[in-house]
C-alpha cells in the first residue's frame, strides 16, 4: 500500500492530504481545529466526577484534523472525522475516544461543541468523531444512529443500520494505524450518540473499556455484555428531550417514549457486580450537581450518574450554535460535560 502525503496553505492554515492507494480510505485534513471550543466558564480540572482522574486543562489542539472513509459491514461507505494531537507521546500507546454526535448533528458539529480535542490535545488521547445515517437524502448533515429503538430511519424498526458494526471496524481500522492503547480505548455521545454508546457497551464491550454520556437511555431489549464496562451518565433535570425519569418529552424530536436513563446504570451495574444501592454525593464546587455511584464491583469498574439542576438537553459547559440551541435551549454551564466524562474515562482501564 503506497501514500502520496502533500501539504499546502489554505486560508492561512496548513492542510495535510493523505492519498491512499485502496479504495479503503481517501482523508483530507486542515491541520489545527480552530473551529474547537475549548473550555467553558469552569476549568477542566473542577469538573472531576467520584471515580474520575485529575485531568490536564484544555489546551488550543494544534494537531491534525483528518476526515476518512471505510467500508463499513453490508458494504456501505461510512465517514469520520479524526483529531490527531500535535503532542502525542512517542513509541507509547495511546487511548482513544470515540465521540458520538447527538440526533441530528455530525461529526464535525460534535466536535466543535464538545471541545473533545482541546482535551485530547492537553492528555495526549486520539478521538474521533463517525457520522450517522442521513434522515433524508437531501440532509447530509442531519444524522442519526441507531440505538435499538431510536432513532428515525436508522433505528432496528426502519432501516436497522448497523452502527455497532461501523464503529467496531472503525476501531479496528485505527488500531491497525496507529498506537492505540486497547485497553483504554472509550466512547462518549450526546443524546442519539449517548443512546449508541449505551448499545456499544452491551454489544461491543470487547472493544469499549468504558463509557461516558450525556443525555443517554438503553434501547435495547438485551445486554450481552461480555466484559465488564465502567459507565458515567450525565442528565439535566430540565432535560425536555430525554426526559431524566423517562417518558416522552415535551421537545423530543422522535416522539419516543424513553426508558428511564438510570435503567442503563442498573444494568451496567448488575453486569459489574456492583452494590445494589448507589452511594450519594454532592460536588463540593456546585451543589446542583448530585452523584449516584455504584461502588465495590467485583471488576473494578464504576457505574455513576451525575444528575445537574437545572440543566436541559444542551451539551454542559460549552457555547452552541443557534441552530442547536432552537432545538435543545441554551447550555447549562455551570458543569463541563466533556470535563467531567475525560476525568471518569481516563481513570479506567482493562486490566
């Protein structure tokens, strides 16, 4: 396999063309992600959740933004977006995040409003960002996933995509070409993608070491979960999309009726060994911020839900689009969800 690599300026910006000679994978990236956002109003190290790991600050990601393709499972051709930072570590594996858009979004959309790559840059971590299934031809930017019974056209009851396949090839893919560290490799989503990321954990758990989510539910019927996974929920209580005790919500955009979000953590705790009862706590920097941790697992994972006040469906912490906000409000940010899942996931690997 040949690579034809060329560089050359755009907008004032270095841009990195990676040609492969397969049809597997054809990228193009602009080197820096400008368009990132990177903290909210709190630091990166204040929103540290019970089992989570002090964590570097966000940094300006200087690295490299490549967008790739491959053959995913039934022959379809699925896209990412990749965030390669400028500092990573040599001869060491590395982890690797996988970041889910919510419904309707993108990749490049969830990498924006996240800012997954100023923390990938600060702690030396791969994310990617897949894109979903179009709910119409016409809206190429307007995806979705299938999470077992949601969402739109994607969801088992419609098309049936097979999303647990796409990500599991796309792991595999970045693997085999870069120094992944397998047992630190995780996922996180927001809402649709949160949904995902809950499946992935039953359905993939080889793979994913543990979750992190915003706004999630499980949709699935069954979990054969093979390995255990460690999984932190975040959920506004003005959550009127998913609504945080399940229901129908009054801004849903599916008009599904949701499973309680904390089904999933019972779930994931009983796979675990974990105590039946949560442990309660309060974050000492903001008290509308409540833990449920499910502690003393047999495999030394955790399972934790961190309920906020307040807060709606936005993604906490960080600035969104108008468009985004006519559809979920204006974020809460008074905690910093991509903070706070960074902190849980980083403190936990397959030993």
């Amino acid at each position: 396999m040949g690579r034809v690599t060329t560089f050359r300026r755009l907008h004032g910006r270095r841009v990195v063309v990676l040609l492969a000679v397969s049809s597997v994978v054809v990228s193009l990236g602009v080197s820096g992600a400008a368009g990132s956002s990177i903290v909210g109003d709190r630091s990166a190290a204040a929103s540290i959740v019970p089992s989570g790991a002090s964590i570097a600050p966000a940094v300006r990601p200087t690295g490299r933004v490549l967008q790739g393709a491959l053959v995913a499972p039934g022959g379809t051709v699925r896209t990412y977006t990749l965030y390669v930072p400028r500092s990573l570590p040599r001869a060491r594996p590395v982890p690797l995040l996988v970041g889910l858009h919510g419904g309707l979004g993108s990749g490049p959309q969830f990498e924006r409003d996240s800012g997954f790559d100023a923390l990938a840059e600060a702690s030396r971590f791969i994310v990617v960002y897949p894109n979903g299934t179009p709910v119409r031809p016409s809206a190429a930017s307007r995806l979705v996933w299938n999470g077992g019974g949601c969402c739109s056209v994607a969801a088992q009851d419609q098309e049936n995509v097979d999303d647990v396949g796409f990500i599991s090839s796309l792991i595999s893919k970045l693997e085999g070409r870069y120094d992944i560290d397998k047992a630190r490799v995780y996922a996180s989503g927001h809402s649709n993608g949160a949904i995902l990321a809950e499946r992935l954990a039953c359905e993939d758990s080889g793979q994913i070491v543990a979750i992190g989510v915003q706004a999630g539910a499980l949709m699935v019927n069954s979990c054969p979960m093979s390995h255990p996974v460690s999984a932190l929920e975040i959920h506004g209580t003005a959550d009127q999309n998913i609504p945080i005790d399940g229901g129908m919500g009054s801004r849903s955009l599916t008009k599904d009726d949701f499973p309680p979000p904390v089904d999933a953590l019972d779930t994931f705790a009983g796979h675990d060994g974990c105590g039946s009862v949560p442990v309660t706590t309060t974050d000492p920097s903001n008290s509308a911020v409540i833990f449920e941790s499910w502690r003393t697992c047999m495999s030394g994972t955790s399972v934790e839900w961190a309920k906020v006040t307040g807060a709606n469906h936005a993604w906490m912490g960080h600035p969104a689009s108008q468009a985004s906000q006519l559809l979920v409000g204006k974020p809460y940010f008074g905690f910093d969800s991509s903070a706070a899942i960074w902190s849980f996931l980083s403190a936990h690997s397959r030993h």
